[in-house]
C-alpha cells in the first residue's frame, strides 16, 4: 500500500540510511514505520489485499447492478445473460490473481484439478468458505454440479413470483465460467434453484456443462 | 389469629406470582410499516384480537401517521420526535420512527415488555430483506418472502422469550 509521508524529503532519506546501517548489523527487524516508494507502480508487490469486506456494501452494490440491468431488457433470459457476462468478466480476474496468488503460477490441466480449485479456492477467496458440494451428473458425461445451501449474492433477494425461475446466482454462473474458460476449459454454466422438501428455501446448483474439446482432452490424458 | 407483617406479604408476592403463571405475558396482535408519506406498506395481524380487513388498516395507518405528525407539533417540549407510546384500556401502541422517517408500529396487550428492542430488531429486518432485494421499489407494499419468513422467526423467538421471563 502506498502511503505518503509528512516529512520532508531530506529527512526521510536520513532515516532511511540510519535503519539500513542497523540492518546491516544483523537485527533482523522489519521497520512498521518504514516506508518504501517505488518510481514505477508497476513494481510495486502486489498486495494480499483485504480480507473481509462489507457484506452490506456489496449487497446494495449488487441490488443496484441488477436493478440497472434491468432497466436496459425486456425479458427475464435477456436479464440473466447480462448478469453472466458481468460475472464472466470477474471470473477471468480471479483467475489471474488466484494463479499468481495462491498457487505459484501452476497451471491446471486436469478436469478434477480445475473443478476443485474452483469449488475450494474461488469460492473461499470470494465468498469466504468453500462450496458445499461438488458432484459429478449422473445423466450426461459432461455435466458437474457445484451445489450451495444459499449463495451469497441471494442471501438478501426475495425473487417476486412473477419472474418465475429467474436466479440471481446467474452473476456466480458467470464468474464460474469465467474462470473455466480462461483456464482451457470452455462450458455451459447455469445456476438453478433445486427444491429441497423439509426447508422452505430452495438450495442452489451451479450446472457446468463442458465442452466436447474438453472431454476429448481428457480422454486422451488418460 | 393475626398474621405477622412479612407472613402477609409472602402470601401477596405468592398470590401474584400463580396470577402470572394462570396469564402468562402479553403477545402481540398487530404489526404495521408505513412509508414517510404515510402509506401503509406492510401489515401483519397475530390473532384474531388485532384483525382488520384492508381498508380498514390502510385507514388506521394514515390516521397514526397524522397523529404522529400533529404530536411533533402539539409537543410542549422542543426537538419532540413523535408518539413513541399510546397506552389505552386494552392495548398498547409501540412506534419507532426511523431516521429517514419509516414508521414502524406495534398494536400489543396492555403491559407487554420489550416491544422497543423488537422494533428495533424489525427495522434491522426491513434494513437487510427489503432494502438490500433488487426487486423491490421504494415506499411500495412490501412483498419479500425473505422478509416475511424472519420476521415471523423473530417474533416467535420474542414471544418464546417473554414465556420465559
């Protein structure tokens, strides 16, 4: 983070030399207060960033995306096709930064590696926790499914009756497939609500739908 | 045969308690939200004691916001921000004002505890479920399942709370 001091320029270059003399003697010691300026930004290291963000912030940020969104389509398939391309634009960044983050620049090539980085480390960085399950369809051969009790970007949104089947973890579909496709793995994501009898509120599945190429790929990998 | 002064009072504190135990603590009959202008836009009857059909909730609603209003006025006091507390015969009437100026109202039995920490859980209710739902308009009737499901939580856990007491 870079953060402008108070102090004249000479003075601060003083202070420098001085703890650089007690680094120099051997004490280990990384300086709170020191501060480093860096002439290009592109140097600068990229941070960790913050850890915890205001989830009522994001809330009515998002309410107010899919409000806007709104506003610009006539239908509701329309509506959602919108809220996956936002989230696709997010997908291809945290693919990036998750890559240079957290896993060294490895690159995944396997099906079950990609899948399992995104329901463990896609989901722990943005929603805070790891997905709930992840399963393998039963029907077709290229079908797998992320399931959630209640996604986050739902935890506050009541769908009114009227716009039917309509689900607002289209956004998470998006990032999703987002990332599945900038890693080589391009799919069909979509995000359904699944009923569940004994509780009022359905759970959510997030259908990755893979591509032919994909499948073959991994055939021939073996 | 006379008793003695702490005999006599024993026998009251235990005559009141088994009063308690036969009449357990008040409930709630009714639950109304009105927009700053007014408007009623969320009503909700518990029992049969606070049931009204529509128009005639709507009526209440603007009648209180009137009153509410005039009270702010009529206050000898300066800086009076409104009725906070009606008690009548048969029940009570709880408001909390919000800063923005949305109403909230509870119609309860007489002697009811705690309905201003309700409220207040309430507003925090409106706050998550209704303002943060893309769906909903402004000052419009309230139709949010997620709302109605925790207020209903809410009040149940209030209710299970005053039994306790």
């Amino acid at each position: 983070m870079f953060l402008r001091s108070s102090r004249p320029y000479s003075e601060k270059r003083q202070a420098n030399k001085g703890s650089s003399k007690r680094k120099s003697r051997g004490e280990n010691m990384i300086g709170v207060g020191k501060i480093k300026q860096y002439s290009n930004v592109l140097d600068k290291p990229l941070s960790k960033g913050k850890q915890e963000v205001s989830l009522s912030a994001f809330a009515f940020l998002f309410s107010e995306l899919v409000q806007y969104n709104q506003t610009q389509v006539d239908n509701i398939a329309e509506l959602e096709r919108r809220l996956e391309d936002a989230g696709y634009a997010v997908g291809a960044r945290v693919l990036e930064l998750l890559c240079h983050r957290d896993k060294g620049n490895r690159r995944e090539t396997r099906l079950l590696g990609i899948l399992s980085f995104v329901h463990s480390t896609v989901w722990k960085v943005l929603f805070g926790k790891v997905a709930d399950s992840l399963e393998k369809g039963t029907e077709h051969e290229d079908e797998y499914m992320i399931s959630e009790k209640e996604l986050l970007v739902n935890r506050f949104i009541s769908i009114p009756k009227d716009m039917g089947t309509f689900n607002c973890g289209a956004f998470v579909a998006g990032i999703v497939r987002g990332v599945l496709d900038s890693a080589g793995f391009p799919a069909v994501v979509t995000a359904h609500f699944v009923p569940v009898e004994g509780q009022q509120r359905p759970r959510t599945t997030i259908l990755i739908k893979f591509a032919e190429e994909v499948l073959r790929r991994e055939a021939r990998l073996g | 045969m006379c008793m003695s002064h702490q005999d006599s009072i024993a026998l009251k504190l235990s005559l009141i308690d088994s009063e308690k135990k036969r009449f357990p603590m008040a409930a709630i009959y009714s639950l109304y939200i009105i927009n700053k202008s007014g408007g009623l836009i969320f009503y909700k009857d518990y029992g049969s004691a606070g049931r009204m059909d529509t128009n005639d909730s709507l009526r209440v609603a603007s009648l209180w916001h009137s009153m509410h209003v005039i009270s702010q006025q009529l206050s000898p006091t300066t800086g009076c921000s409104g009725i906070e507390l009606l008690e009548a015969d048969t029940f009570d009437l709880h408001c909390f004002q919000s800063l923005t100026g949305t109403k909230f109202f509870v119609v309860c039995e007489p002697g009811t505890q705690h309905m201003e920490s309700l409220l207040k859980d309430i507003y925090e209710l409106y706050t998550d479920y209704v303002l943060k739902n893309p769906f909903y308009e402004m000052e419009m009737p309230i139709r949010c399942e997620l709302f109605d499901i925790n207020l209903s939580q809410a009040v149940q856990k209030d209710r299970v709370a005053m039994l306790g007491r």
